[in-house]
C-alpha cells in the first residue's frame, strides 16, 4: 500500500505585492527584504525619500522587485489616496511606529499624543486603506502588524508604549474576525528589544543592559534576522489557518 505524504505550503510570495512602512530602515527594512527574497513586488514606504530609495536600490541590485513610496503614514488621507490608487496589496507589514519612554508620572501629554498617532493611530488606517482595496478587488491578504513583547505584558518607564501595543493586540483581533470571510488574515508580530537605530541609544545605559538581558531567557538581544523568517512566515500560505493572533518572538520574556 502507498502511504500518502502531507504536502509542506509554500513560503514563497512570487506575484504578490507587498507594503512596508517604515521600510527604510531597522525591522522595516529587513522586512521588505526578506519579502522581495521570497518573491514578492515590495513597495518601501517612509517618510524620508532618500532612504528608502537606497534601499529600494538595494534590493533591486541582487534582482529582485522593490520600489520607494514616499509617504507620511500620520497623514490618514494621503495614505487612503494613495493606497487606493495602486493595484491592491496582498501582504501589509505595518511597522512604522516610535517610543518616547518616560517614568509615568513624567509623561508629556504631547508625547503621549505623539506616540499613539502613530503606533495606533496611523497604524489602523493604513490597514484599513490596504483591507478596503483588498475586498474591492476581492482578493485575500495578509496583514502583518508589528506589536511587541509590550503588547503582552508592562514595563517600567514604557506605559505610553505599553499601551499602544496593547491597543495594537486588540484591534487585530477584531480586524481579523471582520475580515476573515473575505480570506484577509491579520496577525501581529510581537518581538523583543531587537538592535536596531531605533534602540541602541537605550543600550549605552549599562544598568538597563543587563535588565533586559536578565529578562530574555535566551540570553541575548534579538537580531533583525530573527524576525524575517517570521515575517515570510505569516505573510506566506504556510501560514493559511493563521489570523487574530500573536506570533511572540521574545527569548522567553514573557514565559514568566
């Protein structure tokens, strides 16, 4: 008798159309480029033209298909014009976003309004903007939205950005039950402190170091490659049952 094998899903993302934000640099930009490895049409989208233009450059230079899309994802009308006029986006990794820590008793209400307009704010609209096409078009997708380790548990000194993330948990989760009967899967990549431009400043206190290498089990901070193969994962058919969850890639923060 023959035994029937189960077939492994692809990861690959030939002929489909990807949109980072903030893919000029730090997650974004590994993002965007472990997508256009995989086989997709990534666009970069950012604020500053130079950079993702480089970087666009970049990824075309080893033969893959990558453009810069300049856009300040803040402003929710300019994104909604702009994605709606585009072919429809089959992937979103949702990344631009910032942190402005501070004890909580110290907390700025422009910080505080600075960060969610971003993190939250300016977040949800450009899923709405790629969803809206999407079901136009009547195609399925997948959206990606970077979260946090924060978005799962507090920390001292980060309640504005705990609380964006959080934020961020939810509203996946509830996107993804509205759009799951149009094939629209929405999922959040949760990671730890990951060296990037964006942390290393953190870095350079010593006592907050060791802090947060105490906290990640594994014994180190994370890599941008730690989190690309992750990223190819949830936007590819490999993961096809995947949608309103959380993919936490921490080192086993918040085991505990």
């Amino acid at each position: 008798m023959s035994v029937e094998l189960t077939k492994t899903p692809s990861f690959r993302l030939d002929g489909r159309r990807a949109l980072v934000t903030g893919g000029g640099r730090g997650i974004g930009l590994a993002a965007a480029s472990a997508l256009a490895d995989a086989g997709a049409h990534v666009a970069l989208a950012a604020r500053t033209a130079t950079e993702i233009a480089e970087a666009a450059d970049a990824i075309r230079a080893r033969g893959q298909q990558a453009y810069p899309l300049t856009l300040d994802v803040s402003d929710v009308e300019a994104v909604s014009a702009s994605i709606a006029a585009q072919a429809p986006f089959d992937i979103l990794v949702n990344n631009a976003g910032t942190n402005r820590p501070a004890p909580f008793v110290d907390v700025k209400v422009e910080d505080f309004d600075f960060v969610f307009d971003l993190n939250v704010r300016a977040a949800y609209f450009v899923a709405q903007a790629v969803a809206r096409r999407l079901i136009e078009a009547q195609k399925s997708g997948s959206i990606i939205n970077i979260s946090s380790q924060m978005g799962h548990v507090g920390a001292s000194t980060r309640t504005v950005y705990c609380a964006t993330k959080h934020a961020m948990e939810g509203f996946t989760k509830a996107m993804a039950i509205e759009l799951a009967p149009h094939k629209i899967r929405v999922n959040t990549l949760a990671p730890t402190f990951i060296e990037t431009p964006m942390t290393q400043p953190y870095f350079v206190n010593e006592a907050f170091r060791k802090d947060t290498l105490n906290r990640i089990k594994l014994g180190r901070l994370g890599q941008l490659e730690d989190l690309t193969g992750a990223i190819v994962f949830l936007a590819s058919d490999a993961a096809a049952l995947m949608t309103g969850t959380s993919l936490v890639i921490d080192g086993g923060w918040t085991a505990e």
